[in-house]
C-alpha cells in the first residue's frame, strides 16, 4: 500500500498529524467540531489561499468530497464509492490484512459498498488510485496528511478532515479561477487537483496545467511501462493529466488496467449523470471537437480512437505558446497547440 506522509506543521499544532480515522458514526447529519477548531482550520487554508467547501454529513462526506475536487458535482458519490469497492475487490491483497475487528472480507467490501458507510484509511487509500492522483488531507492545527501514491508528481485532490468525523471538499480562493456564475454567488469552473507549488507565495493554484504533449515514443514507453495492456489513445490522456510524468502515468494506468481492463481513450472522464451508457459523455459537436473527435454525436465508443495513432516517432517537446511581442519560436519538430490547456481540461480525471 502506498506511503502516507506528514507535510509541513500546522499552527499550533505537533510535530506528527492524527492519521483521519473516523470515529463511530453517531447520526447522519452530526458535527462535532467546534468554533474554534473550525477557525484554525479555516486560517490554515487562506494562508495556502484555500477555503472550505462544504459536502453533506450523511456518511458519505469522504466520498462527496473527492468527488467535489474530480467533477465539481459531490452528488456523484455513489459512483465513486461503487468504483473503490471495485478497485479493492480486485486488489483484495492490497487491502485484506488491514480490516480491524476481525472481520471478514466480503462481509467488509458488502458493507462498504452500502450508501452511508464511513469511509476509512483503506478507502482513502483506493479513491487516490481510482482518481489518479495524491490526496492531501487538512486538519486543524496538525500537519497535512498526505495519501501518495504517485510520489514524482505534483496531483493532489485536497480534503478537510474536521470534528473527527467529516470531511468536506476544498477549494481556491480567487475569484479568477472561477466562471461568472448565478444568483449563489459563482460557479466552478471545473474540478481537478490543486498545487501547492505551482502558485506564487505560497499561494495555491489549480494544478492540472499540461505543459508539454507527449509524442509516440513517449506513449510507447508509458504502455509499456504499465505492463504492456494499456491502450495507447488512453496513455496519451494520463500522461497528459500528469505533464507527461511518465512513471505516474504508468503507475495510475496499471491501478486503472487491474480492475476495469485495458480502456480506450478519447473521452475523458465525464460525470457519470452526463454519461450514456458505454460511458461515453453526452455532448454537442463542438463540445467532441474540444476532445479532438470528429462526428461525436455519432460514432460510437468504439469508432473513437486510432490505437495506432499519427503522431511522429520523436522525443516529447515543450508545446510552444505564442509569447506576448514576438510570437512563439518555432521550428525543430516543435509542435504548436494554443488550446491544448482546454483539450486537457476536457479530459481531466
């Protein structure tokens, strides 16, 4: 099982966090932090330029929260939760000799896998490799627990851990990450990781920025790297979800290849309520042009990718973008992609 790590100190806090173990549920909508912890903890996150966004209380909190930071939409939390299971289940190694009480495996994953059963470390554990990336737990004058399993990359989904006994979702603070919204006051732009590194003064800022497109070779290597079983077109959209780091890519598409078999890319990771039944997302014309597909709304899943792919044999580069006063440099087999960061962003995970 992956490495847990403690990061940095919190305010007030000790040299080592309580690892998130969720006490005995004692009703569906109970809280039991208080002011002031809330407090500390909200001053721990504007200090990172991050806030709160709460999920409900009803025992499936940990799951409303990740799928906060993978779909912005934590009423997606039944498919998160049935697609752990599924990952333990067919990890069963992994995970058996960690269940406390003595109790037994399937009596453990059936119970699991019921609406409203508190997620424990073991489920942290197997969402981080479902959602493809690391998890950075906040509490309240402790250090941030963090989940890694991808260990060379900079991917974190980021939760609160408050009270003992809820998690909420967390988000960023400025404004500008964020799209003119309704009456409530704004809406998300879209979910994805948050980076702790990639803001200025230490201030956190969206974190799935694909800075260079991985070319064949590289595709090749990540497949191969992965065990051999992977489908190229589905190489290419984890590499690009973790900037080409090719180990996390191998290492997400070995977990993915373990309980769902080898898929086929080409349509991202659309919320399962907007999904037809092969998974394929339900979108208009320009939306599947976004996504570099043709004919969208009318191929079917399987009419979607070129495994073999046209790309040039090369060595991935740097995407060149235009620089304000003299354009972009290009030249050397250089590839140039302006709206590679709304392809991306189309594909997250």
């Amino acid at each position: 099982m992956a490495r847990a790590k403690h990061q940095g100190k919190g305010k007030g806090g000790s040299a080592r966090a309580a690892e998130p173990s969720p006490r005995k549920q004692r009703g569906p909508n109970h809280r039991s932090s208080s002011t002031a912890e809330e407090a500390e903890l909200r001053t721990q996150l504007h200090e990172l330029g991050l806030r709160v966004k709460e999920v409900a209380a009803d025992g499936n909190c940990f799951f409303r929260a990740m799928c906060d930071q993978r779909w912005g939409d934590e009423d997606e939390h039944l498919h998160l939760r049935r697609l752990t299971i599924e990952y333990m289940k067919a990890n069963r190694d992994d995970f058996e000799p960690f269940i406390e009480d003595d109790e037994k495996w399937d009596a453990y994953v059936e119970r699991m896998g019921e609406d409203g059963t508190w997620a424990g470390n073991m489920e942290l554990q197997a969402a981080s490799l479902v959602c493809m990336t690391n998890v950075c737990v906040h509490q309240a004058g402790q250090p941030r627990w963090e989940i890694v399993n991808f260990p060379t990359a900079d991917r974190w989904f980021h939760v609160t851990y408050e009270g003992g006994d809820h998690y909420n979702s967390v988000e960023l603070i400025s404004r500008r990450w964020y799209l003119e919204g309704d009456e409530s006051g704004g809406e998300r732009e879209a979910s994805g990781p948050i980076s702790l590194s990639k803001g200025r003064d230490g201030r956190a800022a969206p974190g799935w920025h694909c800075t260079r497109e991985p070319t064949q070779s590289v595709v090749n290597e990540c497949v191969a790297r992965s065990g051999g079983e992977a489908k190229k077109q589905r190489a290419r959209e984890v590499l690009r979800l973790f900037d080409g780091d090719v180990d996390a890519a191998a290492a997400a598409l070995r977990a993915e290849t373990s309980y769902r078999g080898a898929l086929k890319g080409g349509v991202g990771d659309p919320k399962p309520s907007e999904s037809d039944e092969t998974g394929r997302p339900m979108l208009s014309e320009d939306d599947w042009a976004l996504r570099g597909v043709t004919g969208g709304g009318t191929k079917s899943s399987g009419d979607l990718i070129d495994e073999e792919g046209s790309d040039d044999d090369d060595d991935w580069e740097p995407v060149v973008t235009k620089r304000r006063g003299g354009g972009g440099r290009r030249g050397g087999g250089s590839r140039r992609d302006d709206d590679l960061d709304e392809r991306v962003a189309a594909l997250r995970i």
